[in-house]
C-alpha cells in the first residue's frame, strides 16, 4: 500500500512566502544573449535548494537575442536564474528592480556587462575574478611539475584568498556578499592537541557546529530564495546534530529562535523540520514531529492555517504520541481463530516480540511474511516471538494466509467484530507495518522493514550486552571453604 505522508501534501503552503511586493516602478530588466534568437527565456529564482525554482516573468527573445522581463511588481530579492531553451541557465542577483545586461553562450560568466546593478557587477565581477585564477591554476597543473611552478602555484592560491577576504570586507552591505559567506564552511582553527597527543577532533566537531550558522543569517528572508537554505538545514540537523528526540527539539527550538525576525524565514523552517520528521528515517525520532504541532501549530505560529488543517495535525499528533519508542504497545482488542482474546500473557517470556500487521492479499506482506519467518525459525531468532494481525481481508482469507506460509508458530490476531482503526490507532500507514517490542513490551522500533529486523535486532542485543552491568566475581573469603584445624 502506497505511504501517505500529510505534511508532503502542504506544499501548497509555501508559496505564500514569496508573495511580490507592490511598487510604482515595478520591474524592467533588459537583456541580450549573443547566440540565442527568437525564442522565449524565463526569469525564476531558486527555492530553498538547487533543484527547486519558482518562474516569475517570461520574456520573448527577439532575432539579435534582446529581451526585457518588464511587469508593474517589484519583483522579490534572491538569488535568480535566466532559464534559456535546452536547460542552459546563469544566474543574476536580483536586488536591483531595473537593470539591463549582456552576454555570450559561449561563456555567461566571461562574457558578462553589466549596467544599472552595483549587486551583479560585483557579483559578476568575483566570479571573473576568481575564474581568471583559477584557469591559471589548471593551466600550471597541467604543466611539468617545477621549483617555479609550485611557486606561482602558491602566490596564486594566497592571490584568491586575498581577494575573496577583500571583497567580502569591501561589499558587507550588498546581497551578494551575503550569499557568498552563506555558501563558505565555518573557518576552523587549528585544534588543541588531545590526550593522545593528536588534534583532538571532538573539539573540532564542537567547534564546526558552533560555527555553523555564523555566517548564515536566517532572519534574512532572501536567503529563502537560494540555493542554499534547505542543504544547510539538512546538513545541520540530520548530519551535526545527534538523532535523539532531546537534541533534535533543542536543535529545532535554535533555528526556529535564529529565525524569528523573518516571518517567512520562520515559517519554512517550522513547516521543513515538521514534514521532515512525520515518518523519518531515523527510527524513534518522529517525536520531533509531535514537538513541532505542539509548540508552533496548535499554538498558532504557523500564519494562515485553517482550522481544518490544526485538527488533523492534532489528530495525527494523537495517534503517534502513545506509538513512541519507549512507550508501552497497548494490544488492540483482537481474537485469535476460536475469537478468544489476544493478550501478552502467554509471551510475558520473550526477549523480543515483533509485531506484524499486514493484509493477506498485500503483496508486499506475502514477500514479508517468509522472511520475518525465516529469521524467527534461525538460532539468531532464539528469543523472539511474532503477533501477526490482519487488518483486512476476511476472515477466511486470514486463515488461508496462516496455513499458506506454514505460520502455527506465531500467535494470530484478527478483528472479528470489524470496530477497529488500525490506521489511525496504530499508525498502519502501509503493509506489512512492524513493531518491535523488548521483554517488558516497550517499543523499541516501529515501521521497520521486514528484511531489517534481524540486523537490527542483532545490533541491539550487542548494545544491551555492552551496556549490561558486570557481574561482580565473588570475594575469595565468600568461596574458599575454611579448613579444618588440624592437631
């Protein structure tokens, strides 16, 4: 069954952020590409990442490549590109809201003029800056290694960094800096040497993450319309950050706070970090979800929401909150085949207790079902029992799934008065859903793939092992038998 996620549903929300601001002026942005006649160019900008834009003008390009993107909204700041026929593109700072340009294909970058744009002439102007060092490099790499050329290699690598720390102190006030210092890693300084007489790499990590936002300013909401601000979100919470539901709340909380001066800047990351975490992929963390809804959706910090929507985050809200890792699994109220009541009476034993709800038509569960089997009927299954629900399909079909893959082993539940929501009370989203439950019938997992479950059951019973406390030997004067005295 195919997978419903509701917050992938909602991206229809976010264009609200980008709604253009009236002007008299309006825009007017005059172009003319040398190399491309009589065709229609677009003028988009990026949103959130690389591979989303949004188009905001078009423009038909005449028979000597001149075209104006012209209309009576200002048009919002970003990062922008010029989408030619044939996926080729270049990109422009849009901050200025009439400016004209001219280029070649043959080299959008070399060939730029600009008139009007402080932003894209320096923008424009790094770019060929650096390209003009940086092929000076190519060229000396592709040569016969030499005293001289290792030389010019070094003076050539200082005259780029120069450069950049200049500019960037020069041109603090202008977008474009603030998109370049945006796409730098955190500069780490040499670290302190460790115990180990090694640089000690905690720090380092420390210090990077620390550091990570330094040059990102996320109340800026034109960095919304950039390549950069889904990346850096992604990096900072699902790489740097611990994935624990403590950490990545605390984590969220951080962003949400940096973020709060921009209204829309602070709207996506509420909106990003929730849909992100409805069904991770980091079992046990989806808690971050339920922080979410609670502290800024129902609390009303997510703008023009309707009631419909906050009812059905709550009701979502609902049904995982007592499905989290650590909770105790509530049994639903299932029969077995005589319809007597299922409980967990009879596997108060186990070490491990897999719960499988699955459909016995689901192909996906038929595929499954040997396979959980196989793993329980193994040594490495030793320990470990199977309930197996059917949340669907008659009865009759249920038995037929049970005797078709030889099953007797599990305990089988089905329900036979049909009053049970297995969707929205366990959170069966698709079949086969598994869950597993330890000794004392706590979650420790939930959706975990059928062919994952003796990994990841092996890895948790080392992790137990591991942090198992010793058994302490007992004393000699406890053991030894005192001997006779002799006379």
């Amino acid at each position: 069954m195919k997978r419903r996620n509701f917050f992938m549903l909602m991206l229809g929300l976010l264009p609200l952020l980008t709604l253009a601001q009236t002007s008299p002026e309006g825009h007017r942005i005059a172009g003319q590409i040398r190399g491309i006649k009589d065709t229609t160019v677009v003028l988009a900008h990026y949103q959130y990442d690389p591979t989303h834009y949004v188009p905001k003008d078009t423009a038909r390009v005449d028979a000597n490549g001149k075209f104006v993107f012209q209309g009576k909204k200002a048009l919002p700041e970003g990062l922008y590109l010029v989408v030619l026929p044939k996926g080729r593109y270049f990109d422009i700072i849009l901050a200025e809201q009439q400016f004209s340009f001219e280029t070649d294909t043959a080299n959008f970058i070399k060939n730029m003029k600009l008139t009007g744009s402080v932003e894209n002439a320096a923008f424009y102007g790094y770019q060929q800056k650096l390209n003009s060092v940086y092929e000076e490099m190519q060229k000396l790499d592709k040569q016969p290694k030499t005293e001289a050329s290792a030389q010019r290699l070094k003076e050539l690598q200082t005259q780029a960094r120069t450069y950049r720390t200049d500019f960037l102190e020069q041109n603090k006030s202008l977008l474009t800096t603030r998109i370049l210092k945006a796409s730098a890693e955190p500069d780490v300084p040499t670290p302190p040497k460790a115990a180990n007489g090694r640089p000690d790499s905690l720090w380092q990590f420390a210090y990077y993450k620390n550091h990570f936002w330094d040059n990102f300013d996320l109340s800026d909401d034109r960095m919304l319309r950039t390549p950069l601000l889904q990346p850096k979100i992604d990096r900072y919470i699902k790489e740097l950050t611990v994935q624990q539901v403590d950490s990545l709340t605390k984590e969220a909380d951080y962003l949400v706070k940096k973020a709060s001066a921009s209204k829309d800047m602070k709207t996506y990351l509420i909106w990003y970090l929730t849909s992100q975490y409805e069904r991770p992929k980091v079992l046990g963390t989806d808690g971050l979800f339920i922080h979410m809804v609670e502290k800024y959706w129902l609390t009303r910090q997510m703008p023009n929401i309707d009631s419909a929507t906050l009812k059905t985050v709550s009701e979502r809200v609902a049904v995982l909150k007592p499905l989290q890792v650590g909770k105790t699994f509530v049994m639903p109220a299932v029969g077995d085949t005589l319809a007597r009541p299922l409980s967990f009476n009879n596997l108060s034993a186990a070490d491990y207790t897999i719960l499988f709800f699955y459909a016995p038509h689901c192909g996906h569960c038929r595929e499954a079902a040997p396979k959980v089997k196989k793993f329980t009927d193994s040594p490495a299954g030793k320990g470990v029992k199977v309930v197996a629900i059917a949340i669907e399909d008659s009865a009759e079909d249920w038995k037929k799934f049970i005797r078709e893959f030889k099953l007797g082993a599990w305990m089988h539940g089905y329900d036979h008065k049909q009053q049970i929501d297995f969707r929205r009370q366990y959170d069966v989203a698709t079949t086969p859903t598994l869950y597993v439950l330890d000794r004392n019938k706590k979650i420790i997992a939930r959706g975990l793939p059928a062919e994952q479950v003796e990994d990841f059951l092996g890895f948790t019973r080392k992790q137990a092992a591991l942090t198992a406390p010793a058994k302490s030997s007992p004393t000699k004067s406890a053991t030894t038998k005192a001997k006779p005295t002799g006379r």
